[in-house]
C-alpha cells in the first residue's frame, strides 16, 4: 500500500527521516482528478507492489487537493514549491535529490532513478 503523507508528517519531519534514514523514497505530488495524475496510478501502484518486499525503497504520495504543499513551511523536506501535477520528488536516506523528476512516467523508470539515488 502507498503511504499517504499528510502535512503532518512534514511537522514532524525528525520522525520521518528516522523511520526511514535508510530509504530511497519517491513521493508523488498529485490532484485526484488531474488527467496526468490520473494517467499515472496503475504505474505508481505497479511501482508499489514491486518495491513492497524491498526494505530499501519506499512508495508515498501526497493529496495536493486535501493538503496544499506550497503551505508547509518545510523546505529541507524539498518541498519549496509545486507548480504542476504530478511532481515527483526522490529523497535518498531523507535527504532531497532532485525537486523534479523529469524522466518517463513508468515504474520502470522511476526505479531507476531511484536505484540511482540509492548509488550515490
């Protein structure tokens, strides 16, 4: 099941990074009936169940709708400003990668990206 990260996981952002300082996480930034976010639920999800027995990577997602992400006040989280959905966001070890993926739209690719920020 994909982690759905609510503001209050950026307040308590310490708790966060301790439970998982030694992930890889990718975290999307969607709107429910956005017609790119919609496009990317069965490859989000497929990249779930692929990753679920792996305890070095982790699926979340964000409801951009329910809980606006330019509000949180936490920018070491990356989170500085979202200006289009989805926006993915990779974290290795909770430390911020890159603000935007800007690969393909597959779990494939996004794997990659994230076996590659697990690399460095």
């Amino acid at each position: 099941m994909i982690y759905e990260l609510t503001p209050n996981d950026f307040d308590n952002l310490n708790k966060l990074k301790d439970k998982y300082k030694n992930n890889v996480v990718i975290v999307k930034f969607y709107l429910p009936n956005c017609g790119p976010c919609k496009a990317t639920i069965d490859e989000y999800n497929r990249l779930e169940r692929v990753l679920n027995e792996e305890d070095n990577y982790k699926v979340m997602q964000f409801n951009s709708e329910k809980y606006n992400p330019n509000k949180i006040s936490n920018l070491e989280f990356g989170v500085k400003e979202i200006t289009s959905f989805p926006t993915i966001i990779i974290y290795k070890k909770n430390t911020f990668i890159h603000s935007v993926y800007k690969g393909t739209r597959d779990a494939d690719s996004w794997f990659e990206a994230m076996r590659k920020a697990s690399l460095n």
